[in-house]
C-alpha cells in the first residue's frame, strides 16, 4: 500500500524527460499559478524581444528571439486554457506536493549559501551548510554530521581545488596561506 | 603501409599508451561528476599540457573526451543526473532500471554498447572521412538551421507529457540562449538592460541547475524512504543480451556518426536522437520506453559514444569542428603548429592516423574500466540521501562558479534549478531546455545567413529549400514530426486506418 503510493506520487514528478510528471486529466495544486506565471513572463520577454529590433526585418537580431518567446507565450496560453478547464486534484494538497518542510527549507539554505559565500568564503560557508544540512536532514548527532559534513567538505575541496585548480572565494579562512603551508612542508621533506 | 605505422604510433610507446589510459580513466570521473563537463576538463588541460608535445597533449584530451562521454551514463543511470549532456537520453530508461534494482545490468550494457558505438566511430572516421565530408559540405544554412529545429522538436516528442509543454521548454531554451549581445550586429538581447546579462546566461549553470539542483529538491519529498540498495549482481552482460541489440547499436551508432559528424551537433543530440530513432523502430521494447527498457540505453550511448569518432570527420577534413570539444582540440593543434583543415590530411597525414589509433585505444581502456570499477563506484548511491543531497547541491555549487569564476553563474543556476522542479512538477520536459540553449546560437545565426542570402525574400527561401533534396527532406521531418504529435495525424490515421483496425 505504501510502495504503491510512493509509486504514484513518483509519476507525478517528472522523473525524466519522457515521463515529465503532472497529471493528464487533473490539475495539482499551484499548477494555474505557476501557468499564469509562464504567460505573464512568456508576455514580458516577447516585448523585450519585439525591442530589440522590432519588426524590421527578417535577419534582424530580434528574428530569432520573437519568433522563441511568441512560441513561449503562444503555447503558454493554449497550456493555460487546457489546465484552467482541468479540475483539481482532491488526494494532495499545496503544502505537501509542493512545497514540503525539506523543500523549503533546502530553498532558503541555497539562498543564505549565495549571500555568505562572497564574505565568509567558500570553506566556512560550505562546512556551515553541509553541517546544518546533513543535521536536520539525517536527524543524527551533532558529532556525526560534523563528521560527515568535514570529511564530505574536504574531499571535494581537495578534488576541485588541487586537481581542478578552480579557486573559490576564499573569504575569512587563511586557504591561500593553508596550501603554501603544505607546499613548503613537501618542498622542505626533500 | 605507413599509415599503419602511424595507427600503431599509440601502442609503440608506452608513455603514449599510458597517457590515454590516464585520460580514459580520468574521463569517466569527470564525465560522471555533474558540473564537470569534458569541455571544461579538455580546455583546462590545454594549459597544463601547453608545454608538451603534441602526441602525448592528443593522447591525454582523446582519453578523457572518449571516457568522459561514456562517463556521464553512470550518474544517469544510478541518481538520474546526467553527468554530461550526452548522457540525457541516456537517464531516461537507466535510472529506472537502477530503481528495480538493475543498476550494474545497466551499467554493463551502457559500457558495451559504448565500446561497440565508439568502435563504429572511428572505423568509419578511418574508413569514410574523406566521403563524408564531401557531402557534409554541401549543407547549406538554412540545412543547420532546419537540424536544429528538428533536434528541439525532437526531445519535445520525446516526451510521454504534452507537445505543447515541450515545445514551450524548447522555445525557452532558444531565448535563454539568445540572452547577451547579439555576435553579428552587437546588439543587445533580452538583457533588461542589466550589465550583467550582456555576457549571456551561462548554459552549464543552466543545466546543472536544472539537472542537479531541481532534481535534488524532488528527491527531498523522498528523505524518509530508504535509499535504493543498488545490487550489482552481473555487469558483464551476456553474449544473448549484447546479440539481441546488435542490430539496434548499429544503426545507432550510424546514427551516432552521421550527427557527430555535422558540424556542431555532438553526441547529446546524437544520443536523443539515437533514442527517439529506438522508440520509434523497437516493436516490442522489454519494457515500455522510459520506465527501464534496454532498448533505451543501448540506442544512445552506442550513438554518443560513435559521434565522437564522427566528430573528428569534419576536423580532420574541413577544420570545422564537429562539437565543443574538438572545438577545442582545433585550439589545442593551432597550439601545436598545426593547421587543421583540408590541407591537415595532405601535409600531415602521420597526425590523422595517430588520432585514429589513439581513439581506439581510449575506445579499449573504456571497455576494461568501465567493467571492472562498478563497485567502488556504486558505493556513492548507498550514502544516505541525507547526505548525498546536501554534498550534489555543493558539487553544483562549486561547478557552476568554477566555470567562470562568477557568483551571478551560481545563482542562476540556483534560479534554474528552483524553476526546474516547477517544472518538473507540473510535466514540463527538461531536456528541450537544454537543447535550446546549445542550439540556439546555430539556429539564429543560419536562419539569418539563410534569409540574407535569399535578400529576405521568404519566396526565395521556400523555393532553395525545395530545390535540394537535403534541404526537403529536412523540412518535411521537421513537419511530420510536428504533424505526428498532433490530433490531426491521429485524426488522420483513424480515417486511413480506422476501418481495418475497427
């Protein structure tokens, strides 16, 4: 019984691109939303897109960017005209399909990671969100998700900043300073 | 006989032997990790390899460009991220088969196949170069635009959900990738007049964003049940199993070699495309499309894995590449003193069939890698989804900035992916998106040399389309496939047919 609900809630998530989720013959909850949504920002960018060349000519750079957005706002409302006339789903509700606790709660984390990034840097930043993370998602100790959080933390940081020698913000953490110390460490055991 | 010499280059020395060994194994990570792609692997590794010579610089780049398109299938399959574009057809049937449990029968087919696709490849690479790219000349603009346009519509029927969603994903797809100062005339596009969107959204924060982080947040609705015990019992499939589906990797990687040698288009259009040929000609699938049919893996990664030897053709013979990473491989013989181009297979024929040899053996360090390291590999989806899901957000984090060192790339990519679980939600496709956005730049500047070349005559322009049986037959695909997924096709059908099937 459970299996089989997980199951059917699984197909109304789109999995993959040839079972995209949804329901053909019902509406799930905030689906007009987010359908109205598309319409009115299918509207703005199609006006942004007629500015840029308007209707000149058919090799202007504004040809290929109208012709997109007016597909956009075109099939938007031909979606919104099907899915307004669909009637709703009675078995799930906005805050459990949509937006569950988890969910919102990544969102906002994701969100404070792109604030501190910049000032604190990328190693605090990412051991407070892979900490705070992995704790309230696993629900296990403190010491194990500290655990976990670091040791996660420095395998991609060896991965991306030694092997990949892509340099993040490196904030209030002494990084730079960090690996000169090991190289003169490793130069000095010669 | 001297070209044989030149083809045994590779395996006459053992640095060089090595080297491709290295770039293969080194590939298949890079291809599997999402945000890593082997274009940024391949133009990172053209400064470090700057110094050197050219053989052993080709060696290492041939390793991790035929590793890393076989790479991106393991992600696919075991967290349906896909690690690589080429790898997007590929998640469709192979993450559910990692659902039932099938995840090595999947990966070991997924590696077979490759072998046999990339094999394909580079026989015809070596075989029919000079063939194919005298025809490969002859398509004119408006026969890449009509490619492109038929690649978008292509996913759109791809999907199982609604046409209309899916040509809404690929229309938006061609306007994000219009979004930045127009390459012709230096005019800006659906910028806002922000400074920050003149330099264009950038597409891998696009795609990590809808592949990594939205498929991340739909697993968050699933943190409670246990992650799926992935039981590797075979990998090696069976002699049976890999004859069944010969006929099938065969076309695909005819497919595979066709797309990867046009010009641009590589192995992610030529796995959709590989897939959407399977759907179309597999009678009885094993199991229906996109719920883990085999025929959906064998098709696109014996089709991407054969465009990459397709995608040498138009190097080797015109200099133009025949996508983003032998793109770079053209910089990286520029380099080298080389001049790739019609005169390369003149002057230099040593060059030609040195690379021919080192694919193929990069095509055999695939086959052994990709049998022998599952396990250790598989161990990544037996982490609990508690801490997975906060480490793939991470990884995506850091793969969007590293690939311009840019904050704004992060939060689009964090933008995308919110919106992408949206979508996901209410059965957008995804893939269409993604297609749009590389294509979008193909299809605007050949719609744009094709009307300019008719003096914006649209007349003009239906009339050269029909006087090349190319350019025909490209039109009238694009068409039928958009008639084929309307109620008038079905209308259509039940009138011819409706009385015998009655």
């Amino acid at each position: 019984m459970n299996a089989s609900d997980d199951e059917s809630d699984r197909a109304r998530e789109g999995s993959s691109d040839a079972t995209p989720g949804g329901l053909p013959d019902l509406r799930r909850p905030g689906e007009l939303a987010f359908t109205l949504f598309l319409v009115v920002a299918s509207g703005i960018l199609l006006w942004q897109a007629y500015d840029i060349a308007g209707f000149r000519r058919l090799s202007s750079p504004g040809a290929i960017p109208m012709a997109a957005t007016g597909a956009m706002l075109l099939t938007a409302l031909l979606v919104l005209w099907k899915t307004a006339r669909k009637p709703l789903t009675t078995d799930e509700s906005l805050r459990v399909a949509v937006f569950p606790g988890p969910v919102v709660l990544m969102a906002l984390m994701l969100v404070g990671y792109g604030l501190l990034l910049k000032p604190l840097g990328f190693l605090p930043t990412s051991a407070l969100f892979l900490f705070i993370a992995i704790k309230l998602l696993s629900g296990r100790s403190l010491l194990f998700s500290l655990g976990i959080s670091l040791l996660a933390l420095a395998v991609i940081w060896l991965v991306f900043r030694m092997v990949f020698t892509v340099l993040m913000p490196a904030g209030i953490f002494p990084e730079a300073e960090m690996v000169q110390f090991f190289r003169t460490l490793l130069a000095g055991a010669r | 006989m001297s070209a044989l010499m030149d083809f045994l280059t590779v395996f006459t020395q053992p640095q060089l032997l090595l080297l491709v060994a290295i770039g293969t194994f080194a590939g298949i990570y890079v291809g599997a990790i999402p945000g890593l792609s082997v274009t940024m692997a391949v133009s990172i590794l053209i400064s470090f390899t700057f110094s050197w010579q050219v053989y052993p610089a080709i060696s290492l780049m041939i390793g991790i460009y035929m590793g890393g398109v076989y790479g991106g299938s393991r992600t696919a399959i075991l967290l349906n991220i896909p690690g690589a574009p080429s790898a997007i057809a590929t998640a469709l049937d192979g993450f559910p088969m990692a659902q039932r449990g099938e995840a090595g029968q999947a990966i070991g087919i997924t590696t077979v196949m490759s072998f046999f696709g990339g094999l394909v490849g580079i026989v015809v690479l070596a075989l029919a170069a000079p063939m194919l790219a005298g025809w490969a000349i002859r398509f004119q603009p408006r026969d890449y635009m009509l490619l492109a346009l038929l690649g978008i519509l292509l996913v759109g029927s791809l999907s199982s959900g609604s046409l209309l969603k899916g040509i809404f994903a690929g229309a938006l797809g061609i306007a994000v990738g219009a979004v930045g100062m127009d390459p012709l005339t230096f005019t800006p596009r659906l910028t806002f007049d922000q400074p920050l969107l003149r330099s264009g959204i950038n597409f891998v924060a696009v795609m990590i964003g809808l592949f990594g982080v939205s498929e991340v947040l739909l697993q968050l609705h699933h943190i409670k049940t246990p992650a799926v015990r992935q039981t590797i019992s075979r990998i090696v499939p069976s002699w049976s199993t890999i004859r069944r589906h010969l006929p099938l990797s065969l076309q695909s990687s005819g497919i595979g070699v066709v797309i990867g040698a046009l010009p641009g288009t590589g192995g992610d259009i030529a796995a959709l495309m590989a897939y959407d040929h399977a759907k179309r000609v597999t009678k009885k699938p094993t199991r229906p499309f996109g719920k883990g049919a085999i025929e959906g893996l064998v098709a696109p990664e014996a089709a991407n894995n054969a465009a990459v030897g397709g995608a040498f053709v138009p190097m080797m013979t015109l200099g133009i590449p025949g996508d983003a990473v032998t793109a770079i491989m053209i910089g990286a013989l520029f380099i080298h003193g080389l001049n790739p181009g019609p005169m390369l297979m003149v002057d230099n024929p040593h060059m030609f069939w040195f690379i021919v040899g080192a694919l193929f053996s990069a095509n055999i360090f695939m086959l052994i890698f990709g049998l022998t390291g599952i396990r250790l590999f598989v161990k990544i989806v037996e982490i609990p989804r508690a801490v997975l899901i906060p480490m793939i957000l991470l990884l995506s984090i850091v793969g969007a900035y590293a690939v311009n060192n840019s904050i704004s790339d992060v939060y689009w990519m964090l933008g995308f992916g919110v919106f992408g679980y949206f979508m996901r939600l209410y059965g957008y496709p995804l893939g269409p998106v993604i297609l749009g956005v590389i294509l979008s730049r193909l299809l605007d500047d050949n719609w744009r040399r094709a009307i300019i070349s008719v003096r914006e005559d649209p007349v003009r322009f239906f009339n050269g389309v029909f006087s090349s049986p190319l350019s025909t037959v490209l039109l009238v695909s694009v068409i039928l496939i958009f008639v084929s997924q309307t109620p008038l096709w079905r209308m259509a059908k039940a009138r011819l047919f409706g009385a015998r099937n009655a």
